[in-house]
C-alpha cells in the first residue's frame, strides 16, 4: 500500500469520524467516499489495522487509533493549507482548489506546509470554513447552527460550507455566499421549502432551505 492510499484512508475515516462522532464508519460509507468495492476497501482496512492505525471490528466497521487519527489530521492540515494557498495567492477560485489539493496534499513536505503556515499568518480555517488542524494535532470547534434554521429578521455571518461540490460552490460564488459575509434573513417560508436572503449590498435573492441546510452560520453566544 503507497502512503498516498494510507494517507487517503486515514482522512476518509477522520472525515466520517467528525460528521458522526462515537459512530464505528462501516466499510460502506468509505467504499462510497472513495469510489471503490467494498472487498477493496475490507482488505485495505485489515492492512490498516496490522500497521495500528486502525481498529477494525469485522461487520460494525472502524475507528482510528491515537496514532491513525495523528497521521490523518496531517493529511488534513496539509490539504486545507493548500486550499487556502490556491485561493490566497494563486488567485484560484474556492470551487476548483479541492482535487488540486488531493494531489499535492500527497507531494509537498513538511518544511513546505509550515512555510505556507506562516505565510498566511497560521490561519485557522480554510477557504470552505473547514478548521485546519495545529501542526500539534489541535482541531478548533466553533458554535455554528445551520442557515435554515435562522428566523426572518435575524443577521448572520456565514461561517462554513457542508456541501462541496464544484457545482455547489459556483452556485454560491455567484451569489456572493461565502465564509464571513454577513446575510439578513428577509422571511423563511417553510411551506415553498425556501428562504428570502439579503446581503450586506441590498441584493436580495431566494435560496432553497435544502441548499440553506448546507451551510453554517456563525453563532452570538
Ligand atoms: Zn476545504
């Protein structure tokens, strides 16, 4: 197994681990993340398991060791930098910079990232709101609440996007939806299912609450 199928591995899983905390992630769920068959994915994981990275119980599914969830919040750090990088200084826009980052989140070393690290002044999330862990394995948690749970009257920032896609993304640039802009609810209109947006610039436009669901505003404590 190259380190580049084990990195990928470890981050699905950490990446499964943070949307269903305490859950086992059943080889299903990573055969679908990663486009292959479910035998692929059970060999694999019992190579995982041999190295220590892994504990994997036969029909519940896995969970990462200490040192399994180390290596995959390096893996993270390292693609979230990346992103960011391509966004800040490349110029590149926050829907294109994910496959980029699969690949070099593979190549660049470790003297690389912290240089990147530094050049964007240790930034705390990346371009789509994702915490990008400390170099010490730290990931930061906020208080965020899902947009279409806002009530009319009510402004928020938004904080972070769940749903990643290219398409997703594009939809939302146009729109001007992203991390840190400041959105006012006009109405939320929960039997047409969508909600009346406007920005800071007076622009107002309707947003689905399905697609709403998919983003996190930031919470006043
Ligand atoms: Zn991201």
């Amino acid at each position: 197994m190259t380190t580049s199928t084990v990195e990928d591995y470890l981050k699905q899983i950490s990446l499964e681990e943070q949307r269903a905390p305490g859950d086992r992630v059943g080889m299903g769920r990573i055969a679908a993340a990663l486009e292959l068959t479910p035998g692929t994915v059970t060999t694999m994981i019992k190579a995982l398991a041999d190295s220590g990275l892994v504990d994997y119980e036969p029909y519940s599914g896995v969970v990462l060791t200490g040192s399994g969830r180390q290596l995959a919040l390096h893996v993270l750090r390292r693609h979230r930098l990346i992103e960011l990088f391509l966004v800040q200084i490349m110029g590149m826009s926050w829907s294109e910079v994910h496959p980029e980052a699969e690949r070099l989140e593979h190549a660049i070393s470790e003297r690389f990232v912290e240089l990147i690290d530094e050049m964007l002044g240790r930034p705390s999330v990346d371009p789509h709101g994702d915490p990008i862990p400390t170099a010490g394995g730290k990931v930061a948690t906020f208080d965020q609440a899902s947009l279409a749970r806002i009530e009319a009257g009510e402004t928020v920032v938004i904080a972070r996007v769940v749903d990643q896609s290219a398409e997703f993304l594009e939809r939302l640039e146009r729109e001007g939806l992203k991390p840190g802009s400041t959105v006012h609810v006009i109405e939320t209109d929960r039997v047409a299912d969508a909600m009346v947006l406007e920005l800071s610039e007076g622009i107002r436009f309707s947003l689905g609450l399905r697609a709403a669901a998919k983003i996190l505003v930031e919470v006043a404590r």
